[in-house]
C-alpha cells in the first residue's frame, strides 16, 4: 500500500511518498515547502504523482495549519487525512508523559523512529532523542522503549532574537563558534550553540545515570548539523528520524488490524 508521509513543522512542511509502510525505505518521491507556500502542493509539488493509498502525517503547526494541508490532500479524493496523536503507547512505545495527549507529536513519532532504529541493530542501550529545529527537544528513551521525559529550549535563532528585541545594542551579525568569544558576534554565536550543548550533555548524563549505560545520541532536525560539531559525546545524525517514526506506525497499525482481522 503506498504511503504518503507528512511531517509539518514550525517553518517547513516535508513530505515523502513510500511503495508501502516500510520504515528505513527510501522514498519514491519526497520534497520540502516553507509552510506559507502550502497552498502549491496540489498543483505543483504533488500534481505529478501517482496516487497514494494511504497518508500519515504529524503536524505541530496548529489546526489551521493543518486544516490547509488537507484542503491539498482533496487532489486525491479517496485518501483521508491520518494524523498521528501522542497515546499511551504506539510501534513499541510508552509514553512516560504526566498528560500522555499533550505531548508534541513531532516528539512521539521521533520517539517512536528511533526505538525502531534501536530495534532494528539490536542495541539494548537507552537513547537520548535530540531534534534542533525552531526549537530543541531532548528526549530520554530507556531500552524497553519507555519515554521518561525530555527537555524544551529555544532554538538557536529564538535566542539570539529574543536578546536582540530585550538587550539594547545586540543587533550584531552572526558569528562563530569559539571557546573563548572576544567579540559581541562570536559571544552570542557561541552562548547559544554551548547552551544547547549543555542541555544536551546534562539530559545525557542524567540517563545515563538513570539506566546504568551509556545512551545512544541520535540527534535530527534541519540544524542539527550545526550543532553536532559542537558535542562532547558521542552521537549520530539521522536524516528523516521523524519519516521512520511515521512508517513505524503505519507499520504497526497495520499489523493489529491484520491480527484483528
């Protein structure tokens, strides 16, 4: 069954178009708009495709948001919307969460990716799930897949906005990253890019205390690149962490609507 899988962000929408649920597949088709271009996707981005059987998506965007990604799904007529909600558990995971439902969905479904990518290499460790995007989230996964809490921080752009609107004189160009910053620019670069650093190493000691072992880092998100550089532990990017958690549940739905059936 071919799948239509949506991811839409705080700034971008990402879609990728797979020959079945198959997680860790690469897609038939895929592409990236900015969210104010939505409205193009029916006749350009998706004009050509073949028709998918099914769609899956998460959006953190809000209703209207998604209300309009929708309307572009009405190019298919027969294929209803399936957005992913945050449960108590889902593809072999459990939601630790004080409210299960209120917990972002972008957070569940990379959740959910990396316990399959856990499963899937055999790895027994627990594992730390960092997405740096307009915002950071840092999230622990012990190894039975169980969701123990995690971390929300500006992302780097929020930062340096935020100081620039509340300090006077800050409206400085972008600077690097160094140790020891000598310059209004490189301080600001560097305050932000160790801070999330920080939080990150910090998350990753407390789960590493918490579990006796080591986590795995897998960190994604369209600027996870420019922080890995800047980590003291070990890690790994993935590209399209939020993609295997979508396939993930697909995946899984489908087989207990097999076993019910």
């Amino acid at each position: 069954m071919s799948l239509l899988a949506i991811d839409v962000g705080n700034t971008r929408l990402k879609w990728a178009l797979h020959a079945a649920a198959d997680p860790g597949s690469g897609p038939l088709a895929q592409g990236v708009v900015f969210l104010e271009h939505i409205e193009q996707l029916a006749e350009r981005d998706w004009a050509a495709l073949p028709p998918p059987e099914a769609m899956i998506g998460c959006c953190v965007a809000g209703d209207t948001v998604r209300r309009r990604v929708q309307e572009q799904l009405e190019l298919w007529d027969s294929l209803p919307p399936r957005w992913v909600v945050p449960a108590l558990r889902e593809a072999g995971v459990s939601n630790g969460y004080d409210h299960p439902a209120r917990l972002g969905s972008d957070r569940w479904v990379a959740l959910i990716g990396a316990h399959w990518r856990q499963r899937q290499a055999g790895d027994r460790r627990p594992v730390l799930v960092v997405m740096v995007g307009t915002a950071v989230t840092v999230d622990a996964l012990d190894s039975e897949g169980r969701f123990l809490g995690g971390l929300i921080l500006p992302g780097h752009g929020i930062m340096l906005r935020a100081l620039e609107s509340g300090t006077a004189g800050l409206r400085v160009p972008t600077g690097e990253v160094v140790p020891f910053p000598t310059n209004t620019s490189d301080a600001l670069t560097s305050g932000g890019t160790y801070a999330i650093a920080g939080a990150i190493e910090r998350m990753h000691h407390h789960l590493a205390a918490r579990c006796g072992l080591a986590p795995r880092v897998v960190m994604s998100g369209g600027a996870g690149w420019k922080m890995a550089p800047h980590l003291s532990v070990p890690h790994e990017l993935v590209d399209g962490l939020i993609f295997d958690g979508l396939l993930a549940v697909a995946e899984a739905r489908e087989r207990d609507r097999a076993a019910a059936g």
